[in-house]
C-alpha cells in the first residue's frame, strides 16, 4: 500500500527540498520504490537537488493537463533505480495545477511506488495546500528557532484541518524533522532546545539532523547526502529517520560527525 | 439662564458626558411654555446634547406635533383609560433560561487557528500556541501553555475569568479590557495563573 507523505514547514529555507531528497534517496536505497514530487511550481530545486536538471523534459503540469504521460514526466535516477522524481514547471503558474489533476497523478503513482513525497513550496498558499491535500503523513521540517516552530505549528493546524483526511474526520499522521540542528550552539543556549520544540509542536520527533557542511555541499553537486556521503552525520540521521518512516524503532540521537573520542562524547540521547 | 451656565460647566468637566447619550427632558420643575421650551431646545441642541423625549411638561403643550419636537414621555405611568380585564393577562411564556454548554477542546490550539464561542465558557486540554486565539463569550479555561490570545467575555461579561496552567500569553482580555505580555508582571511567566476583571483592570495572580 502506497504512502504519500508531503514535506511541509510553512517557513522558507528550512530544509524541504533537503529533506525530500535525503529522505527519498535513504527509503529508496533500502529497497523502497519511491518518487519524489517537486510542487514548487515556478520556484523548481528538486530537480537540481537531486541532480536532474538537465534531464527534465515535462513537468507536473504537463501531467496534470494532459500534455504528457507520467511515464514520459518521470525521470529515474541513474544512481539508484527504485528512485525517481516528477519535477514541478519553472515556466508556468501554479494556478495552472488543480486538486483533481493532482489527485488523479498521485493516484497513478501510487499504484507504482512504494512511497510518493510531495515537496512542498512554502508559505501556506495553493501550492502547499495542494500539496498537502491528499497526503495521507505528513514530515514537518523545523529549524529550532522561534519563528519557524511558529510556522510549523501554523502547518500543522493547517494539516489537521485543510487536508482530505482531515475533512473525512480522519488523523493525518505527522512527524517532526528537526533540521539544521547545532549541538554546540544548542548548548549555548542559543537555538530552542529539542524538548521546547517538542512540547509546543506536540508532534511525535521523526529525526534530529545536524547542521552540516556537507549537507549543503551534496545539495550543490545534485546528490542526496544519504547518497553522497552516507556516513556522514547528517546522512546517517537521514538514514535513521526513513527507518522510523517505515515504523522501525531507532533509539533517537544526534549524529555527530566521528572524530574518535570526541564524537563518543557528543553522540549522546537527546530525546 | 442660570441654569444653562451650570450646565456648561458641568459639560466643561466632563465633555463626553452627553456624547452620542439619548436624554429625556423633565420639565416638571418648570413653567415654561412653547416658545420657552423652543428656546431651551435650540441651547441644548448648540451644545450637541439629543433630545428624544420630554416629560412632565405644561399640559398646554402636551399635544404639540411639529417635525422636530421630541415626542412626549410619560414616565411609563398609566396615562388615562385604563383597561379593565377580567382574566389576567397572559403571562409570556418565561424563555428557558438557556444553560450555556461549554466548549471543550481536547487538542492543541495551532498559530493561526481561532476559537469563538460567544455563547459560553471554552475549556481547552492542551496548549494554545503564539498566534492562535480563543474568544469566549464566559471564561476561558487553558489545561497547558498559554501562548497565544485570550479574550473572554468578548460579549461584555466581566464577571468572566481567564486560567491557564502555564502564562505565556501574547494577551489576556476579560469584556474589552486587555492587557498585553509587555504590560504583564515577569514574574508571572510560565506560572499557572487566573486572571479576572477588578473594576477597570485586569489582575493576574498566580494559582500556586
């Protein structure tokens, strides 16, 4: 049975785009069928996050409007083959998407994929209402600072009100991402701690990714981190968090990057 | 015109006094007639005070009908004729008091949401977060973090009352009187408090 998850925050540059990605590339490596959708019509990254800009033929709309096949829209990665990804139009407007087109292309896919992630555009206009609408989990990223907890509460009521499942008076699963995590300025005080995020959000914590060069490096070479670095921290906290996805019980940590004795030291249990 | 003089300096005193008030004129303890009465009209009306209704005037004037000429009051005393019945009068059937129902919410109050509930006390088993409110038309009850707005009494109710396990509110306001996180006593952040309405003030105290 197919899954769709969309992945929501409200605030822009928080870690969406990331996050699809990693979290896709992470399910699709232990075997999953997975697609990646980019909704940000006008606004398109996941191509080049995923490293297939150059690829891109049609687009969701073309989809949507019957301009193209979803097979001659999907396009599959050449490094892993269960993962593929359906990119959004740069040229067009998102007005041009309508919940019926999205919920007939989303019904195609599920009949193909194991999981299909909706990456959401920010704010809380069409895009990402639409994007949310028929998902049936969501992963809301959150930086541990106030004003992105305040937009993700903001989605979360959002969630639990403006989806399919939610007017069919249904629970819409939601799990909390952490991204951007810094353990060293978390210690100074200087970022909202994992459990105050915890306790306004109330929403059960999915994974802790920390704050990493080599996050936003892979992002510019167009390889998921769970692809281009898998040991690295902030891969192996995404490897973790797609094994919760699946409902696997990992014991939460923040991964820190191995430098002998001192990593020991850090890796501790937060939550 | 002694009178009208005392009147302005009463007016001078308080000048919103008569502001946009509906007045009825006693003109019991005068004599005055007609014209007197145009005359004492035109002064009240220079100083923006509304004249609807008169009573207790000269009975010589009593049934003067002209545009403009506020209309005869009586005191809500029986004038003449009155009706003498057999049976008493229908009593109308008293309205059943209505027993407001609160309102009980189980889940978190998310940034953006609002509750309204003009109609009674909103019971709220969770938080409610910065940038949500809850506008209740009795009291407001929060069994969590009180982050965001609570306006109680939002009909003008000002026996109402606002208690929260934990204040963090961006606002508390009990029938139109309100109080911002700036005007709160620091002191009594994160603390369980209630807040109610003493004369024109809101007090916040704590529950513990």
């Amino acid at each position: 049975m197919a899954k769709v998850l969309v992945v929501t925050s409200g605030k822009g540059g928080v870690g969406k785009t990331t996050s699809t990605a990693s979290l896709g590339a992470a399910l699709a490596q232990g075997g999953q069928r997975v697609v990646v959708i980019d909704f940000d019509v006008g606004l398109r990254n996941l191509d080049l996050v995923m490293g297939a800009e150059r690829r891109v033929v049609f687009d969701l709309i073309n989809v949507v409007q019957g301009d193209a096949k979803l097979a001659q829209a999907l396009i599959r990665d050449k490094r892993i083959d269960t993962l593929s990804l359906l990119p959004a139009s740069q040229t067009r407007d998102k007005d041009a998407l309508t919940s019926d087109g999205v919920a007939k292309v989303l019904a195609e896919l599920r009949e193909k994929f194991d999981w299909v992630i909706c990456d959401s555009p920010a704010g809380i206009e069409k895009g990402a209402t639409l994007a949310m609408y028929h998902a049936d989990a969501a992963v809301v990223v959150t930086n541990p600072e106030v004003s992105s907890v305040r937009d993700s509460d903001r989605i979360i009521g959002l969630l639990d009100s403006k989806t399919q499942r939610a007017e069919r008076g249904e629970r819409m699963e939601k799990h909390l991402l952490l991204t951007r995590y810094d353990s060293a300025r978390a210690a100074r005080g200087e970022m909202l701690k994992t459990e105050d995020v915890l306790e306004i959000l109330s929403i059960p914590l999915l994974g802790i990714i920390p704050e990493s060069e080599e996050v936003l490096r892979a992002s510019n070479i167009g390889a998921p981190i769970t692809l281009s670095n898998p040991a690295s921290a902030a891969g192996r906290a995404y490897f973790d968090a797609a094994k919760r996805l699946r409902g696997e019980d990992i014991p939460m940590t923040v991964p820190v990057e191995r430098r002998g004795l001192m990593g020991k030291l850090f890796g501790r249990r937060v939550a | 015109m002694e009178w009208l003089a005392r009147l302005d300096e009463q007016i001078e005193r308080a000048p919103g006094f008569f502001h946009k008030r509906p007045v009825v004129l006693d003109l019991s303890v005068t004599q005055l007639n007609e014209p007197g009465i145009r005359a004492l009209l035109s002064e009240l009306q220079s100083r923006d005070i509304r004249i609807i209704g008169m009573e207790g005037a000269d009975p010589s004037v009593q049934s003067i009908d002209v545009p403009g000429w506020p209309p005869m009051l009586n005191g809500g005393r029986a004038a003449s004729g009155v009706e003498v019945r057999d049976e008493p009068p229908p009593t109308p059937a008293e309205p059943e008091p209505e027993e407001p129902a609160p309102l009980l919410i189980s889940e978190p109050i998310r940034s953006g949401q609002s509750i309204v509930f003009p109609k009674g006390d909103v019971t709220i088993v969770g938080s409610v977060s910065s940038g949500a409110e809850v506008m209740a038309g009795g009291s407001i009850h929060v069994y969590g973090a009180l982050r965001g707005r609570a306006i109680a009494g939002m009909l003008g109710n000002p026996r109402a009352r606002i208690f929260c396990r934990r204040l963090e509110a961006e606002l508390l306001a009990i029938d139109g009187l309100y109080r911002t996180a700036e005007d709160m006593d620091p002191a009594l952040r994160g603390r369980p408090v209630q807040a109610w309405l003493d004369r024109d003030s809101i007090v916040v105290a704590p529950l513990d």
